[in-house]
C-alpha cells in the first residue's frame, strides 16, 4: 500500500493585524469538513491560496464485479489548514460549501502543533504501509531511535501480537499506527 500527502504549497501570508500593528505567523488548524468533502476543499482552499494539508491513503476498493485502488483522506472528515487565525479569515475559509467548523472548544479554533504536522508528513513521506488507528488515551510514550522515522515521539501498543508505533493528533483526536521494531523505540 502507498502514501501520498496533496499539499498546497502556496503562500500562506502573514498578515499584520491593523488595531495592534503586530505581525501574526500562520499556525495550523484543524477544520471540519461534510463527509466526503475533503477533495473539494482542498481544491477550494488551494485556488483561494490558503496552505493546507490533506494526507491521504491508497486502499483497495472492491465492488461486486471490479477492483480499483483509491486515494481517500487518512482522517476522514478533517483537512489541517495553515492560517492567521482572525474573525476574517475563519468567515473566508467556513464560507466555502463543505466547510463545517474549525476544531476547538468553546468557539475557539484550537491551533494544532507543527510537530504534529510534521510527524504526520514524516510517516507518508517513509512510504511506509499506515493505518488509522483508534485516538488512545493511555499508552506509553516512545521516540522512535532508529530508522526513518528515528526522532519522532509516539505511542507504543500491541496489535495481533506484532508491535505498532501510534501518533496522534490530539485536537481532532485521532491517530495513525505503521508497524516498528519494538528495538527502535525507546521510551521517554
């Protein structure tokens, strides 16, 4: 099974809020999509030259008479935008037909951390066979020592006897897991 990550590598500015006159960096935010509506958002966002993120997975689709290998989002529903986070900026990107609702609490959009983003990156981009796995709230905490991946934190657990390697993003709580060498973690 293959990876692939579309990204929009277009320039995601940093606007200068005028009441302060202080520069404001993007940060990353996790945005809700209607279901099956994650393709057409990016597409959107991109044409609108917003830097988004949307990893994606190839899985084998079976029909009654055929065979066919698609790309779907890795979390489905959620598509990772790289923005200033402003009242203007929210209403521009949630009035495009599909978006729901920045992920947060309280009306607050809660920023995700480039590490996470970053990690998440890593993982497709060592073309290694991931699945989604279930968000874990317990677990032992591990960084990965050894191999491509070597550098990057997790969570260690244990599916059908062979060990898995977990990140998760937690605002949006949900994860992805690739099979590790239990010799190539450590814990931290």
């Amino acid at each position: 099974m293959m990876e692939r990550s579309d990204t929009s590598l277009g320039a995601a500015p940093v606007l200068e809020q005028p009441s302060k006159n202080i520069l404001l960096k993007p940060e990353w935010y996790a945005l809700y999509t209607r279901s099956r509506f994650e393709k057409k958002l990016l597409s959107e966002l991109t044409d609108r030259r917003v830097e988004v993120f949307l990893p994606m997975r190839e899985i084998l689709s079976r029909w009654k008479d055929r065979k066919k290998r698609i790309w779907i989002p890795l979390f489905p529903g959620y598509i990772f935008v790289n923005h200033v986070d402003t009242p203007e900026n929210r209403f521009r990107i949630l009035n495009i037909p599909g978006a729901v609702r920045f992920v947060g609490f309280e009306g607050h959009a809660d920023r995700i951390p480039e590490e996470q983003i970053q990690y998440i990156r890593r993982f497709l981009e060592s073309s290694i066979a991931i699945d989604p796995y279930p968000y874990i709230q317990v677990g032992t905490r591990v960084e990965v020592i050894a191999g491509p991946l070597k550098g990057i934190h997790g969570i260690l657990v244990e599916k059908r006897g062979r060990f898995r390697f977990v990140i998760q993003v937690d605002l949006i709580r949900q994860a992805i897991s690739v099979e590790i060498d239990a010799s190539d973690v450590r814990p931290i």
